[in-house]
C-alpha cells in the first residue's frame, strides 16, 4: 500500500477524533457552566489509559460506533428530548467509549502507518496534527449550523478501511503468524509531566472561550486551529531549544494569551507558538525513550503517560477553577509550566537514561 495513501488514511481518523472532542466540549459548555463538570472530559477522553486494556486494531470499531452515539445525544439536544443532566453523563460515557477505542487502536494503527520504513515520526506526527487541525476547523464550522450532520461519521471512513485491510491480511495468515494484542506500554515520569501540564492547560478552554470570551464554537476551534498550525510547523516556526526553554516559553505564552481583555484574535496568533512549543516537548520526549525499541512503541508511551497525567491535570484545573474562578485556575496553568521547566532543569540531565513507571 502507498505511504501517500495511509498517511492520508491516518490523517483521517485524526480528524475524526479531533470532530469527537471539539463537538463533545462544545455540547458540555453548553450544558452546565460548572468548572469541574466541564474538567471531567479530559477525565472521560483519557481515562481508558490507566486500565489494563489490550491494544488492538479492534479500536476503531469501537470509535465508529461511539461517534454515532454521539450524535444521537446531539440530536437529544437539538430537540430537547432528554433533561441537562441525562445528556451530560451521556455525553462523558461516550466520549469514554470514544477514548476506549482510539486509545487501545493507536499503536495497531501507527505499525500499520509505519510499516515499510518509508515514513519518519516528523511525517506521521505532520499527518496526525494535519488531520486534527481540519477536523477542529470543520467541528468549529459544522456544529453550529449542521449539527445534524456529523462529519466524523465520514471522516472515520478512511481509517476502517485501512483497518479492515489489515483484518483481512491477518485471516490470511497462518494461526503462528497472527500476531497477538500488544500488552499495556509503560510511563515515563517526564511524559506524566507534561501530560500534567496539557491536562490542566486544556481543561477549560471551552468555557473560557464561552463564559470568559463571550465566543462561539468557531473561536474554540480558531483557537484549537492555531495550536494544531503550530504543530504542523514546529520546525519552521521554532530552532531546536532546550525542554526547559521550550517550558519557560510556553509559561509566558499562556500568561499573555489568559491575560484580561486580550483580544480574541491575539489569542489566536499566541496559540500558534504555544502549539509548536508543546510539539517540541514531545519530540525531545520521543528521543528520551529511545531505549525503548521501536517508535510505534515509543509514541505509545508517550501518549499513553500523557492521558494518564492529563486526567490529574485536568480535575485539578476544574477544582482550582470552581473554587477561585477560570480566570485564577488559567494563570495558575502558567504556573505549572514554570514549575515544568524547574523540574526539568534539576532533575533530568540531558544524558539521563528513561526512567519507567511500571
């Protein structure tokens, strides 16, 4: 199969991913403008990570028919068939169900991606930021307008198929060359930590685009837009820095961008250099655990230490803000990154080998 084919495969399920969050966000921010409600879906998105689950190419079907789920729930919305509160959980447990199936199929789907060698993790990383940017700017642009119409549904097309082909290469197999699911990866505390950090900058975003900013769900993923341009262009827009520059960066940035009455637009341009910044993070991480074997496997352990961390991060974000306000919670993310880049300058020399969290 083409390299040109699955990366575009692969862009595809980004993007139908990237639809399930913005949609889901937006429909809990318009659901109750609670702080810690709105932090449990970073909750719901990551928490399959910390239970013992298989990975298996299996996922996807599991995505496909959270997605559909998920519109049904819409559909209960637009015509106020069911009370706030049942289309609240409802919408958690979906996106859970969501979560389950992307999760346990990423690594199955990155070694199909992968195999042949002829793809690098720049390529697969550009692709996947690529398929997230349009599916936020498409979630931004549909929900409001077209909210009977979900785009992930057809978006998520591309990798089924890619799925299913691979389903058919294994039922030819011999039974000794099936190959069977992948085990649990571990963590690494210096992923934990930045997934940490994403989790509490990510938490309320939506209801401060909402409650704080007065926007829309096009402002959402203007914003969510921009953070993904900057990822797809980390290596232009960014020299090679330091992990703890890259953090002191990134503190500023959100400082400047959660600052009182700047503007929208602003927020938008800021996002930019904030998403490169955090790519870079995570390249340096991926290098980190270069003891670890493959890269299919490395990336697993770097997501998955990420989910994990972003769970804390995000309900300590949602506490913080219910009990001091989204404004005080979202200065306080700068805070951490401070602290991220301290850590880091402290404890993890450059040379340090990958220490792993069983």
């Amino acid at each position: 199969m083409k390299s040109s084919i699955k990366l575009l495969s692969w862009s595809s399920w980004m993007a139908s991913i990237s639809v399930v969050t913005v949609t889901s966000a937006w429909l809990l921010a318009e659901l109750s403008t609670s702080p810690l409600i709105n932090s449990l879906l970073i909750g719901a998105q990551n928490l399959p990570a910390l239970l013992p689950l298989a990975r298996t190419i299996k996922g996807v079907r599991v995505f496909i028919g959270a997605t559909f789920l998920l519109e049904l729930i819409v559909v209960c919305l637009y015509f106020q068939l069911l009370p706030n509160w049942v289309l609240i959980v409802s919408t958690l447990m979906v996106v859970l169900l969501a979560s389950c199936g992307s999760i346990t199929s990423l690594l199955p789907m990155t070694g199909i991606v992968l195999e042949g060698n002829t793809i690098t993790n720049q390529s697969i990383q550009q692709g996947a930021d690529v398929g997230s940017m349009s599916g936020t700017l498409i979630s931004g642009v549909v929900y409001p307008y077209l909210k009977l119409f979900p785009p992930s549904i057809l978006l998520v097309l591309a990798p089924a198929w890619l799925s299913k082909n691979n389903f058919r290469k294994i039922r030819s197999m011999s039974v000794v060359d099936v190959p069977t699911p992948v085990k649990v990866p571990p963590t690494d505390r210096w992923c934990l930590l930045q997934g940490f950090c994403v989790g509490s900058l990510f938490a309320l975003l939506p209801l401060w685009v909402l409650s704080l900013k007065d926007g829309f769900s096009v402002d959402y993923s203007m914003i969510l837009g921009a953070y993904m341009l900057g990822r797809i262009f980390t290596n232009r827009l960014l020299p090679k820095l330091s992990i703890i520059i890259l953090y002191l960066l990134c503190a500023g940035l959100i400082f400047i961008a959660f600052y009182p009455n700047v503007p929208i637009w602003l927020d938008v341009l800021i996002f930019i250099p904030l998403g490169a910044s955090i790519t870079q993070i995570e390249f340096d991480l991926i290098d980190h655990l270069h003891g670890h074997g493959d890269l299919p496997l490395r990336r697993d352990i770097l997501f998955r230490s990420l989910a994990i961390a972003s769970v804390l991060g995000s309900l300590v974000s949602g506490m913080i803000g219910q009990a001091i306000g989204i404004q005080n919670s979202l200065f306080l993310v700068a805070l951490i990154y401070g602290l991220a880049a301290l850590l880091s300058w402290r404890f993890r020399p450059p040379s340090e080998s990958v220490s792993i969290i069983s």
